[in-house]
C-alpha cells in the first residue's frame, strides 16, 4: 500500500478530469455536472483524500472563514453566564451556515488592570491572528484600544451593546429604557428606597459605593479620557458634572442612567464583578444590612442589571426571613429561564435571545458579503413577574414622606 499523501492532483487523474474540475467538485461551485462531482468525491474516498489544504485555500482566496468574538469577561467565567451563551449559540450558528467559524478572545478591560497590566493592554491574539472581521461583544468604543489594534489591521468591527463608532456596525440593546419602564413600575407600586446591584463599571472598583462617590469617580474617568482623546471628546463631555459618556461605553452604565431617568437615585450600589450568583448574594447581604445606611433604613427594593444576579439576591433575601415580594421587591435583567429558582418567576425585562446573536452575525455576514455598515435597535421589554409587589405596609407615613422628599431633592444626573 502507497504511504504516500494523495493531492487533488492525484484525485483529478483517478477520476479522469482535470485538476480545475476536481477543485470545482470540493467548492461546490462553478460549472460542473452534478455526476462528474459524484465521481471526484467517490475518487476521493477512495485514495482517502479528504480535501483541499485549508491554508491553501486561504491563501488562494484571502479569506481565512474567522470571525474573532471579543468577550467582555474571562472565558471560564463567561461561560456560566446563560446570556452570552444564548448569544453566541445564535452568533455561531448563523456563522456556520455561511462557513464561519468564530474564535473567542476574553477582552482586557480595565475591569481586569493591575500594575502589570496597562488601560492599554490587548490581547496578543488581537494583533496576530488572522480573521476576516471582529466582534467586540461588551463596551466597544472609540477609544478601546482593542478597536483601535482591530482598526489599525484593516478588519471589519462589528460593536454590540458599546458606543457607536462611525464606518463600523453597531447593535443597539434598548436597556436603558427597559430598566426605566421597571423602575416606574416600582415607583408606581410605592418604592422610593431602591438599591442596585450594577455589573461592572469598568474601572476596577467592586462591592458597595454610594451615588455621590459614583459621580465623583465617572468624572475622573472621563477628564482621563478628555485629556487623552482632547481633540475628539464632544465639548459637552468636556463639563465637570454626568453630562457625557463614560470612557469605556459599558451598558451598565446605561442601566444606571435608566434608574436616573425614572427619577429615581439608588439608595445604594453593589458593583459585581461578574453577573454570577454568588455575586447577588453577596449584594443583597450588604444591601439589606441596616448599618450601611445613616438612617438605618433598607431598601423596600433592589434592582439588579442580571437575573443570576437577581437570583443571587433573591436566595439571600429569603435566608434572611424577608418575603419576597412582601418584604421586598427584586428585579432582574436578561430573561433568561432558571428552572432551579424553584418555580419563581422574576420580574424582568427580557433580551432578545438567541435572536441578539442572529442579529449581531446577520451585520458580520452583511459587511462581509455586501461591504454594508449596518445598525439596529433591539429592544428590550419589561417581563412582569411574582418579585415584585406594593410597597411594604409597615413603612410608616413619616417614612413614605422623608423617603419622597430625599428622591426628590437628592436625584442625580449621569
């Protein structure tokens, strides 16, 4: 027996054709009878040729069939989050129906910067591997040094859930909105003393903090940015006060500001470092413990930018003997299905899921196949659930009033 490697030479001579015909019966293209492939492909089989040299391929056509997805977290962790699998459960088989295949790349955000590890830091794999357009899944921006690397390369950026950034396509999640229309419907149910569990914030920072010291680091942040980027900031983020954008475009901060829009200023913040449940417990017990706030007064209710981190609250809610949503009203964000929340159902607004990841690979292929810049709005809508309820009857009168009137006096402005 012959040891020795058959080519698509070695095909197109046993099957009596040339070597163009027998390239044209692996591509499936071109001009070529449907019985004369039969018969490379039985040729193939039979000298145990199973195809074209991919590289060669690529070289040949320029294309390498790789889209890179920048994920805005560690991929072991990103993995237990049922929102980005959902996504790229659609992303890549949408991909795949066209012949893309995706590489998952984790993204250095600041959330992730050490001493050692510079704002500017990106990924090796973003300035060396090959790939025919990218991703940035969370945050992408203007100023992200991974779109920068990208930009500089050539390669087409898809941006989802970031800041839209001209000549480049851009999904759109409608969440700020969505988390306005929940909040007025706490509000609406009598809360005034609502307390949020955010997703990161992009600047390193993690556990409790308060509105004001809020205002006081996004301002840092973005006369970082303005000193940086002097030339291209919009005047109007240039003003000491919430009036711009954040410099790294994270949608929660979006969520934040959805708070904000329903007039309502959180009572107090847990910033998690990852949507996880683990997370949501440890929020809701520094959210719910009384000595974190001057009046000693809880929240009546707590918003989280995640249901794993709803949940998480939710469970540690419960091991604390509050009712829910007797004692306390708890909202989520995502829509995703927890069977193991024991039949609970939360309130939520609800992502357009895997239909997010469609959308996202419908502008890939569109830039690809088209050399089309596409833009779309997915919104996001309110899921009412069993987790929230009126405003707990034992807060008294005096307490409603104050409550109103520090709402009132004391909302701020991103």
């Amino acid at each position: 027996m012959s040891t020795t490697k058959p080519t698509l030479s070695t095909v197109a001579r046993h099957a009596g054709v040339s070597i163009s015909t027998a390239s044209l019966a692996f591509s499936n293209s071109g001009p070529i009878a449907e019985a004369t492939r039969t018969k490379v492909l039985h040729a193939a089989r039979e000298l145990g040729y199973t195809g074209p040299s991919a590289l060669g391929r690529q070289l040949r056509s320029g294309k390498t069939g790789i889209v890179g997805v920048v994920i805005g977290d560690a991929i072991r962790r990103g993995f237990r989050d049922p929102v980005l699998v959902s996504a790229l459960d659609g992303l890549v088989r949408r991909l795949g129906e066209h012949g893309l295949g995706v590489l998952l790349i984790p993204a250095d955000h600041p959330t992730n910067t050490t001493a050692q590890q510079p704002h500017d830091h990106v990924h090796p794999l973003i300035r060396s591997t090959a790939m025919d357009a990218a991703i940035l899944l969370w945050g992408g921006h203007a100023h992200d040094p991974t779109y920068h690397a990208l930009a500089e390369r050539h390669i087409p950026i898809i941006i989802s859930e970031g800041q839209h950034v001209d000549g480049s396509s851009y999904i759109e999640l409608g969440d700020r909105a969505a988390i306005t229309a929940l909040t007025q419907h706490l509000v609406d149910l009598g809360h005034t003393r609502i307390a949020c569990v955010s997703l990161s914030l992009g600047d390193g920072h993690h556990g409790l903090t308060h509105i004001h010291e809020l205002t006081e680091r996004y301002n840092q942040a973005l006369t970082h940015a303005n000193n940086n980027n002097s030339n291209t900031t919009p005047a109007h983020a240039r003003t000491p006060h919430l009036a711009g954008r954040p410099p790294y475009a994270l949608p929660s901060w979006g969520r934040l500001h959805g708070m904000l829009d329903a007039g309502v200023t959180p009572t107090l913040i847990w910033e998690a470092q990852a949507s996880l449940v683990e997370e949501g417990h440890r929020a809701g017990a520094a959210l719910l413990d009384p000595t974190n706030y001057p009046d000693g007064q809880r929240p009546t209710a707590i918003m989280a930018h995640s249901d794993l981190l709803a949940a998480g609250v939710l469970q540690q809610a419960r091991d604390m003997g509050f009712r829910v949503p007797e004692d306390l009203s708890i909202t989520g964000f995502d829509g995703v299905h927890l069977p193991w929340l024991a039949g609970e159902q939360l309130t939520t607004a609800r992502q357009p899921l895997p239909g997010k990841g469609e959308a996202i690979a419908q502008a890939v292929l569109d830039v690809l196949d088209n050399n089309t810049v596409t833009s779309q709005h997915l919104p996001v809508p309110p899921v009412l659930g069993d987790t929230s309820g009126p405003v707990p009857t034992t807060l008294t009168e005096h307490n409603k009033r104050d409550h109103n009137n520090s709402t009132k006096n004391d909302t701020a402005t991103l």
